[in-house]
C-alpha cells in the first residue's frame, strides 16, 4: 500500500445502523443518507455503493459535484438530491440526470425552469423555506413571489418537496427555537397549500430531529451522523436512552482508522520531543513514530493530549503533531517492533479510540475531526 495510513469501513456496522434507524421512523417515511463533506470523512464512493447494499436509494450532498462523484459510485440508480450549491451550468447536468435539488431564492428558480424548457425535461425540484434558521430558503416575505413563479413555470418544473432545516435540534437549549420553526414551516407550507401548490413530500428532519422530535419524521428524514454510528450530541443520546430501557448503545462506529509504527527511537531523561520545547522526557525512554500528522486529518491540537492503540494498550502523543508524523510513548508496551499496526480512531482488543475523545482533547465536533480526514487516505470496505 503507497499510503501512510488506512480507513476501514465496516459493512455489518452500517446495516445494524440503517435497521435502527428504520425502525426508529418506521416503513411510512422514506430515508435519505446524507453523504455530504465525503460521507462525513468516509468517503461517498466507498460509502454510498456500501449503503446501496443495505437498502438505501436516496441520498442527499451539499453540491454538484458530489452528486457527480454519487452519480458515477453507483451499482444501480437512486435518486440523488442536492441540497445546496450547484451553480448554473451545472443545472443542466442535473436536470439531464434526473437529480433533484432544492431551490432557495427566486432566480434560481427561474433559471431552472429556463434549462428544463431548453432540455424539454422537467427541473425535479425542493422548495426551501426559511422558518428560522436565517440562511437559506424562502420566507413569509418572499413566498408569494416563489408561488407565482411555480405558477409561470409549470409546465417546467415539477414540485417534488417542501423542505426545512432545524436549527441546531441536537442541543436542547434551541428547544422554543425549533418548535418556534415547526410551526414557522406549517404555516409557510398551508400558505403554498392555499395557493395551489401541494407537494409530493415534506421533509425536515436531520438525524437529532428524528431522534428527539419525531414529530418531524414527516415523509422524509436527512440522516447523516448517525448512520455512521455517532450520535449528533451527548444530549442526544442521553433523551434517547431516557426514553429507552437499554443499556447498551445501539450504533456502531463503522470507522477504523489504522497507521504502522514508521521508526522506534530511544531518547534519554531530559531530553525535548520534536519541535520546540513542549514535552521533556521525564525517564529515559523509547518513542514510535508514526507516519500521520495534521496533514493527514491528525489536529495538531491534539499534540500532548492525544492517544492511539499499540498491540491493545492505549498511549500517549508526546510533544508537537507534526505535518506528516507524531511521537507516541511506546516505553511501557512489550515487543513493540517497526511496523506494528497503529489505531488512531476504532478499536484494537479491548481498548477503542473513538471520536467523541477526539473531540474532548481538541474542542472538535465529531463532524468537524471525521469530515477534516482527507479524500485521499484509502478507504477499504470490511464485514
């Protein structure tokens, strides 16, 4: 392998994730997994044909080029939606494909409907409303404008959905804020209703929405995270298993990922590790360097506070995260040897490194650290 470290994917992981969520929303509302920012690090051409395998035919991306990137991973058709940017000379690749994608402002909705007539096709679009977020979608003031467009524009745009976005349903402190936004949408969607225009699909909830608002399961839910195995927020999890008997978390983490020991060093007692003068050894001891820094998805801020697993015990970052590798203290660890496999993020025997740890020791989100890991560290499907 010509790379400096790997990502695995786990097969049986996603299936036991998509079955709970399918069971959470039940057979009536259809799931879209959301494989924006690289399927959340996991990457859409891995990730997608995997989640074809385990029932899934809809997915939603932020752009057009991630639709293209879907477009291409494929075994077999599903309906792709676009969420956000696709500029103009795009609309006609995704009109051409059938790809569906929301609509936020007025003239971008006229411009769809001018390639769908030039095309002879019909634009398959979801109308975004503005119920509280404040950054996309169309609001009591500018609605009317959209309903006299969809009237113009009929014979080449098809109304596919009504749509909204939450504004941060993971936290509990934004409580009076979504249900404020819940009914924001009802009255903007019985606005549109009365004026003639009822849609196939309504659509609203991310996944700490499904889990903690159910009542906005609608026809559709935009599950990310979750189908990966992560929960949005502890505040999550915890109103989850509050209203659960379980005692056992239901997701499983579908990501490994795993590096080799490059080098072993050994450095006496007082010595300075790497760059400047942050760690000083306190004994003599014997260092593994690693081939993966910051430049490879491994924050810099983790330097010091890091851990990663070596034949099953976890140890410590020691000094600077460089660009391209970092020390880690192998002093206490038997039969250390060049080449011995490295968990930055998973599990190796007994121990795991999970994300959540990760984003404890460096102020990251788990979406942040997991769609920071660059495209091009290889991405290998395991059961």
């Amino acid at each position: 392998m010509f790379h400096s470290s790997y990502i695995e994917i786990s097969r049986t992981a996603l299936q036991n994730n998509i079955n709970f969520i399918r069971n959470e929303i039940g057979p009536q509302v259809r799931l879209s997994s959301v494989v924006k920012g690289n399927a959340y690090g996991h990457g859409i051409e891995q990730f997608a044909s995997l989640a074809q395998e385990c029932g899934v035919d809809h997915f939603s991306v932020f752009s057009a080029d991630e639709a293209l990137r879907l477009h291409q991973s494929l075994p077999r058709p599903a309906t792709t939606l676009i969420m956000g940017y696709i500029d103009d000379p795009e609309l006609e690749w995704a009109i051409q494909n059938d790809i569906e994608f929301f609509i936020f402002e007025p003239d971008r909705l006229t411009k769809a409907a001018e390639v769908a007539r030039k095309l002879g096709k019909k634009a398959k679009i979801h109308l975004e409303l503005e119920t509280g977020m404040n950054r996309t979608g169309f609001d009591k003031a500018t609605l009317a404008q959209a309903s006299k467009l969809l009237d113009d524009k009929k014979e080449d745009v098809e109304l596919i959905a009504i749509c909204t976005h939450f504004a941060g349903a993971e936290s509990f402190q934004n409580h009076e804020r979504i249900l404020t936004q819940q009914q924001n949408f009802q009255d903007l969607l019985k606005q549109l209703i009365n004026s003639g225009h009822t849609p196939n699909q309504l659509h609203s909830a991310c996944s700490a929405a499904m889990i903690s608002y159910p009542e906005t399961h609608m026809d559709m839910v935009r599950i990310g995270i979750m189908q990966y195995g992560f929960w949005p927020s502890p505040e999550t999890y915890s109103h989850y298993f509050s209203q659960h008997s379980l005692k056992k978390d239901p997701l499983r983490r579908l990501i490994n990922w795993k590096s080799r020991i490059m080098s072993l060093k050994s450095i006496s007692k007082g010595e300075y590790v790497g760059y400047g003068s942050s760690y000083q050894t306190p004994r003599d001891m014997t260092l593994a360097i690693i081939p993966v820094g910051y430049g490879w998805g491994y924050s810099r801020s983790l330097s010091n506070q890091g851990k990663v697993l070596i034949k099953g015990v976890r140890t410590a970052v020691v000094g600077i995260v460089n660009m391209n590798v970092m020390m880690v203290d192998v002093t206490d660890i038997p039969g250390v040897q060049k080449d011995d496999e490295v968990v930055l993020l998973g599990s190796q025997g007994d121990e795991s490194i999970t994300v959540a740890s990760f984003a404890e020791l460096s102020t990251q989100l788990n979406y942040e650290l997991l769609t920071r890991l660059p495209s091009n560290i290889p991405r290998l499907v395991i059961d």
